[in-house]
C-alpha cells in the first residue's frame, strides 16, 4: 500500500477507476445497493443516491475489487475522502465524542 505522501502510478489509477466503472455495471453492484442503505452511516437515502466508495482509496494504494468497495451516500463519501477505514473510524469517534459532550 501506498504512504499517504507518495505518488500512485496513474497507470494503475486508470485501471483501477476503468474496474471500478465495470464494477459499477455489474450485477453483484446493483444488488449491494438495492437496499438504499449507506455503508459508513446506515441511512437509507435510496439506491440512486449511493455513490461506490474503495475503503482504502486508489490514491492509497487501494484496489477496485469487490472486498475494497462499498456503497456510501454523497455526505459521508465527500467526508471520508482518503482516508483508510481506521483513519475514518477515528474520525467517526470523535464526531461520536464531541456529539456528547
């Protein structure tokens, strides 16, 4: 994987948003999504409002392959942004602490 600073080949990024794209089209896709439901925050917002999130993004090293994708709604994907998931867990935690106080 990828440190944060260093570059990814964008030959691979090509690649990689190309599977994504296929991805996307492909049957197992439209069922993960036909719940409507956010993977980060367990809204329903409708399958037409899920966007394709890599858990650990193709800036990061990640891959466009079924273990590394998940549908996120507009909000949290835009707010994740490159992060790896316990970067994002972090994140959520102290959105959770800060809610409580």
């Amino acid at each position: 994987m990828s440190d944060r600073g260093a570059p990814v080949d964008p030959d691979m990024l090509r690649r990689e948003r190309a599977k994504a794209r296929e991805l996307r089209q492909s049957q197992w896709w439209k069922r993960r999504i036909g719940d409507g439901m956010c993977y980060y925050c367990r809204r329903r917002v409708g399958h037409r409002a899920l966007t394709m999130d890599h858990l650990v993004p193709l800036g990061r090293g990640g891959r466009s392959t079924r273990g590394n994708v998940v549908p996120a709604c507009k909000e949290c994907n835009t707010n994740k942004k490159a992060l790896v998931p316990v970067e994002w867990q972090a994140y959520l935690d102290r959105l959770h602490e800060s809610s409580i106080d």
